[in-house]
C-alpha cells in the first residue's frame, strides 16, 4: 500500500491550485453576487487538458486517470466550487456517459475530444421534475422516425445547461416499458426545437449556470444514439458512479478550503489577549474537523483507485460522496461559526462556501440515495 502521489499527480495537484488561487479566487465573491460563471476561465483552465484527465489519448483526453482528475476537482473547489461543479460534470457525467457508451469510437472522438481541452462544454440530462431521486421516473420520449429519432420532453437542474453544446438526453422508447426502453443521446446545442428554460437563481453554486432543458420535436440522427434501447439507465447509473467521485472531491476540497481560512483567521484574531488559535476548545474542534477531512481524503482517493484498478466502485464512490460532503458541510458551518461575525460577510469567502456545501449532500444522488446504494449491498 502505498499512500503517496506520484510526481505527475503532485504536478496536476501544483497546476491546479496555481490556476485556483491566481485565477479563480479574484473575483469569486463577484461572480457568486452576480450568478456569473467564468467561462472565460473554464476555457483557459481546459486547455491544460483537465477536462479529458482520465480519458484515452486516443479520444483526446490527457491519458491519465480518475484519481488526477479528483485531485484536480479538489484544488479548484478549495477556491470556487462553482467551477468545480462545471468541470465535474463536464468530465465525469458528460464525458463518462460518452466514454462508457456503445457509440462508435467515431461519434465518441466526436463528442469528447473537443470538451477535453475546454473548447466545447457538456451537460447531463437526467433529471426531471417527476424524476428526481427516482431517476426511473422519466417522461421524455424518443420516437423513431426514418432514420432520425424525434425526441420531446423536459429536464431540469441541468448543471452547465446554458452553456453546453453537447448535452446528453436520457429518454424513454417506450413509456409503458419503463427503464427497460430507456436510451440516450447525444444532442447539439441549437438543434432545431432544444432550447433552455428557466435558468435557476440558487442559494449555493451560484456561478454555475444551471437549468431547464425543453426538447420538443428534435430530430437526432440514429448515429448520435449512445445508448441503446434498455442500456441507457444502466449508462446514466455508470455515469453517476463516476460523477459521484467528482462530487465527493469537489465536497472535500470545500472543506479543506474552508478549514484553512479559518486556520489563518485564528492564528491572527486575538481575543482575550491572545489568538483565538490559543482557546483550547476551538483548537481541539480543529482537531476534530482535521481527522474528518482526512478520513473523506482517504475515501475520495479509495474510491478513485478502485474505479482506475478496474474494482467495483459504485459502493466506495457512494460511502465517499456521503462522507466528503457531509464534511464539507461540518467543516464550513464550523468555519462560519470560528469567523464568529466575520464569518458571516461575505468578504470572508466561509460563508459562500457554506452555501455551496449544501448542494453537495443533494446533487448527484442525495445522501440517502447513497445510504440506500451502500445499505443495499450489506444484508445480501
Ligand atoms: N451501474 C450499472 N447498472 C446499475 C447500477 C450501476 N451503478 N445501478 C443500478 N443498475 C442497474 C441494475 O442492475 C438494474 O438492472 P437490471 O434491470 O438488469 O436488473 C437496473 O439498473 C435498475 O436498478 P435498480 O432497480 O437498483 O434501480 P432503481 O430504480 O431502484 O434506482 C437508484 C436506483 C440508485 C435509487 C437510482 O434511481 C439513483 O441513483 N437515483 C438518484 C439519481 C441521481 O443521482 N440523480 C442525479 C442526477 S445529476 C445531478 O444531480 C445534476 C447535476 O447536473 C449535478
């Protein structure tokens, strides 16, 4: 067993945290009171070749692994988990959903090379509003026509929506055979008939553009089919294993990035004649949030190891997803809480990380649908 990274992890890890403190921490508050993400930014941080990190060079991804790609989620969440929200879905539900599928390595160099270096963007439509927990309760369907499929229906808080110009669809064939005719399909932005909705005005992750997506009426070509009828939920679950690293990494550097601003702060704050850092109660509760962190650390990159070592991820990618964001959750209420008034204004970033805590225990599978994953394995 071997607990260190390798140099080129460490090199991902250094590029990362460069970008996320020069680039991503000016203006962060900004962007969050604005609802504006940096796309910009997200351009400039792909053509390090991020996006494609654990794709096949083949496919124009940088050839390396799950595990860089989580410890690059991390560093950019430590700063702005906006962006890293973006990049998570960009690479491992969009990209993942591509890469895991049974289009023609065509169709997948197609529609994955371009989003490795940040040229184009990707989104994930799953969701709907009648399926959200219960992914299984879609209502898009998709009717043969000729040679083109016709696709109609809605999703909704579709992270990156806005923005993408490739979103993948997950649809029904046939209502009346539920998942066992679902597919999905890789869609165009500006194909006639797919528009974007409501954008959402959020509490947390407010950068990040998320939305409704309409499909009415919209021709694919069959090529553009990833998922065959009856294989598109069990893509969307692969996808969302996946997915679920990501959020779980984001979660992590979230809390990591919010305990060491409360370091320094209390390291500087004196009160009483001293650094709060002094008052025992508040370094022991530091001591605690250290030991959670690094317990979801160890799990993040258990789960990453295991789905680059070919195991069986989807129970650690969801024990991980539960624990990361639920310490990221912990550590930056404490973090507000340590900052005591100041925590609370914005210009102390703890408060917008707490904010943006909080989706990380909804998104990508609540953590009760993680509980119910992992508690589904244990009394076979
Ligand atoms: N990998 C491959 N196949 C899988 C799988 C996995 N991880 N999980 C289930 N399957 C297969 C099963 O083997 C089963 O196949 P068979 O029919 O051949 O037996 C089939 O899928 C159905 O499985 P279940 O009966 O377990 O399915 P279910 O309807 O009970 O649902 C669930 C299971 C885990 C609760 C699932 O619905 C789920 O994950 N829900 C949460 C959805 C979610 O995470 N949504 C987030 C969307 S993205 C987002 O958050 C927005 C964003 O942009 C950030």
């Amino acid at each position: 067993m071997n607990f260190e990274l390798t140099k080129e992890q460490l090199q991902i890890q250094a590029v990362a945290r460069e970008f996320a403190e020069t680039k991503l921490l000016p203006g962060v508050i900004e962007r969050d009171e604005a609802s504006e993400f940096p796309i910009e930014l997200f351009r400039e941080f792909g053509k390090t070749g991020a996006y494609g990190l654990p794709y096949a060079e083949e496919f124009g991804g940088a050839g390396g692994s799950y595990m860089d790609y989580a410890l690059a989620v991390e560093e950019v969440s430590k700063v702005d988990a906006s962006f890293g929200i973006a990049f998570s879905v960009d690479t491992s539900l969009y990209g993942g959903s591509i890469m895991n599928s049974s289009a023609s390595d065509e169709i997948k160099k197609k529609y994955l090379a371009p989003i490795t270096y940040g040229e184009k963007i990707g989104s994930f439509g799953l969701t709907e509003h009648s399926a959200g927990s219960d992914a299984a309760g879609q209502t898009t369907v998709a009717t043969k026509k000729g040679d083109k499929w016709v696709i109609n229906g809605a999703k909704c808080f579709n992270t990156n929506g806005p923005l993408a110009d490739f979103s993948i669809i997950y649809s029904l064939t046939d209502p009346a055979l539920g998942t066992k005719g679902m597919c999905a399909f890789v869609v165009d932005k500006g194909t006639p008939g797919f528009t974007v909705g409501k954008i959402e005005n959020k509490m947390g992750i407010r950068c990040a553009q998320v939305s409704e997506l309409h499909l009415e009426n919209v021709e694919v070509p069959e090529e553009n089919m990833i998922a065959q009828p009856g294989e598109g939920f069990k893509l969307a679950m692969k996808a969302l294993d996946g997915g679920r690293i990501g959020v779980a990494a984001q979660g992590l550097g979230i809390a990591k990035g919010a305990w060491e601003i409360a370091r320094k702060y209390m390291m500087e704050r004196e009160q009483f004649g001293k650094p709060i850092a002094k008052q025992q109660y508040l370094a022991f509760k530091m001591a605690e949030l250290q030991a959670k962190i690094q317990q979801a650390e160890l799990m993040v990159y258990r789960a990453a190891w295991m789905k680059d070592n070919g195991k069986p991820y989807s129970v650690p990618a969801a024990m991980a997803k539960m624990t990361a964001t639920n310490c990221a959750m912990e550590v930056t209420t404490e973090a507000v809480q340590m900052l005591g008034g100041n925590g609370y204004m914005r210009e102390y970033h703890v408060e917008r990380m707490m904010r943006d805590a909080k989706i990380t225990q909804i998104y990508e599978g609540t953590n009760e649908i993680q509980k119910l994953i992992v508690s589904g394995t244990l009394f076979r």
